[in-house]
C-alpha cells in the first residue's frame, strides 16, 4: 500500500505529480489561503508524510493527533513553525530546505537595504503622487551603501552570502555569531565584535539568525538606541527577532534612520499596524526566497525530503 501524504497548499503540479507518483496525495487545493486547521487536524491523523508551510503551525497539540505520521517536511528553512521537540518525542522526522534558497535570500536582503536606504519606494511614490515639481538639491536623499559599515548579526549561509554582495560596494563587514568563523572572517575581510559594538558601529543592521527562544525580542528600544541615527535596521529572518513596538518607538524617536521589514511578528501585518504609517520603512510580504527558481528548488527539495524517509532512506536535510 502507498504511504499517505497530506501537502497543506497547492503547489507546482510538476511536484505534486512527482509525490504522487509514490504516495496517495491528499492536498489543500488553494494556492493563496492556508488550510483551516480543522482539515489539517484531520488530515494529519491518519497520514504517513506532511508537507507543509511555514504558515502551518504543527504544534504539539496537532502532532498529538497523528497516529502513523514519520516525517514532517517543512518547505522553508526556518522551522519554528513545528515543535521539533513534540515531533522528536513521538519519532517523527523534521526537514527542512536549506542551501537551494540562500543566493536568493541574500538578494532580497541586499535589495532591502538599497531601497531603505535610498528611500526607492517613497520616491516612487512621490513621483506618482504627483509631488515631483522640481528636482532640488536635498530632495528624497538618503543614505550611502558603498564604503559604509555593514553589521550582520548571525553568520550562517544567508549572512555570508551577504557579506559577499557588500564587498562589491566596499563595505566595511562585522559580524556577531554565536562562534566566530575565522576562515570566512579572514576570506571576507569582515570584523568580528561583540553585539552592542556591532549595533553602535554599523550603518546596517541586518538580522540574519534562526527565531529560536534565545532570538526572540532580540532587537529591543535598548538595542535600537545603541544604533546610529543614521543607521537602518534589516529583518529578513524572522518577525518575533525584533520588538515591533520598540521599532515603531525607536524610528518615530530618530533612533535609528529607517528600517527594511519583510517579516512581522504577525503574517500577513495587519494593515493597519503602526510601522505601514511610517515613511522610512519599506515593507515587504516575506519575500525573502520568492524567484521562481528558488520556489521550484524549494518544493522539490521538500519532496525529495519527504519521500526519502517515507522510503525509509535519511533525508538530504534533517532538522530532528
Ligand atoms: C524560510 O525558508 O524560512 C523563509 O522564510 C521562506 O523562504
């Protein structure tokens, strides 16, 4: 009999097909509304493989549910949307996808500091608002990326992938990591230094760490004041790193210069949350690894994960 899988959205039929092809596929058919979790409740009982999103929450109280259930594979790398420990507990498999999405992350991160910090999307909007009169000698002006400090907190595969975009444009690198990485410091040129110097020291701050509990809150109006008033802060990791409230204080206080968000505590942000209000902060839909190509990469690397260990094979990527 073929092990039972249920995928949680509509994903590429090219993949789908692919599961199918060793499984009975159960699916949650919409592509832009996540499964409610009553289906997901019921789904999971009697399934051998979940494939699922980051937008799922597969908490204890749902992994509880599960009878048969041997691997829960993640599609993102971050998976602090599953209780690995409830999922340990019961012998159930984690995976994840890392790697295939790191390049693309990095562009985003990059990209986010571009247009924070020459003010793009408030300028576009400028113009079509119907504001541009002239061209004037200190208008819309903003910050410079080539030759300023870049602080990257969390020096995994996405922080070094930016690290290496930013020698293009001469930055000056430093890094804070739970260990230091002497080969990649020495490759890089970059500076390794303690949280608060990183903070006070760099023009950019860009978040580049797993949410686990010692990075919640990690970014608080103590940390956003330590930060230069010209400085700009960049979350592409994961909401709950940074204190929205404190960011929200701490930019309409000049504590900092602007900020570069594509990820909230809350997803989707509700729209009227008090960062949408501010000028000096671009805001972005957790786009981090959306190009078609990493997307693909992504759901497929899921599946291979998925059917490894439905075939009874480790999978490429183990998280539990
Ligand atoms: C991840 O993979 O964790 C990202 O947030 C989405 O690609």
């Amino acid at each position: 009999m073929k092990p039972k899988v249920y995928i949680t959205r509509r994903i590429p039929d090219s993949i789908i097909a692919r599961i199918e092809k060793e499984c009975e596929v159960s699916i949650w058919p919409e592509t832009d509304i996540p499964v409610p979790r009553e289906v997901l409740e019921r789904e999971i009982v009697d399934a051998d493989g979940l494939f699922c999103l980051l937008t799922e929450s597969v908490d204890k109280e749902l992994i509880a549910k599960a009878q048969k259930l041997k691997v829960i594979s993640n599609m993102a790398v971050g998976y602090n949307n599953i209780d690995i420990e409830a999922a340990k507990e019961k012998g159930i498999l984690v995976t994840n996808t890392p790697g295939v999405l790191t390049e693309t992350t990095a562009d985003l991160t990059f990209a986010l500091m571009m247009a924070s910090a020459r003010r793009i999307i408030e300028s576009s909007n400028y113009l079509r608002n119907g504001n541009w009169k002239t061209w004037s000698p200190m208008q819309l002006t903003g910050q410079d990326i080539y030759g300023a400090t870049l602080g990257i907190i969390g020096m995994g595969r996405i922080g070094a992938s930016l690290a290496k975009r930013s020698k293009g444009f001469d930055m000056n690198i430093l890094y804070y990591n739970r260990s230091r990485k002497p080969l990649l410091e020495k490759e890089m040129n970059m500076k390794y230094v303690d949280f608060d110097t990183l903070l006070s020291e760099s023009d950019f701050v860009c978040i580049m760490t797993p949410y686990t509990p010692e990075t919640k809150n990690l970014i608080t109006y103590r940390e956003l004041s330590l930060m230069k008033k010209t400085s700009i802060l960049i979350n592409t990791a994961r909401g709950g790193i940074v204190n929205e409230e404190d960011l929200f204080q701490a930019l309409k206080n000049g504590e900092i210069w602007a900020a570069g968000m594509d990820v909230f505590v809350q997803e989707p942000v509700p729209l009227d949350h008090p960062l949408l209000t501010l000028p000096n902060v671009v805001t972005l839909p957790h786009i981090g690894s959306a190009s078609v190509n990493t997307r693909m990469k992504m759901a497929d690397l899921a599946a291979v994960n998925l059917l490894l260990v439905l075939n009874n094979n480790p999978p490429l990527h183990l998280v539990v």
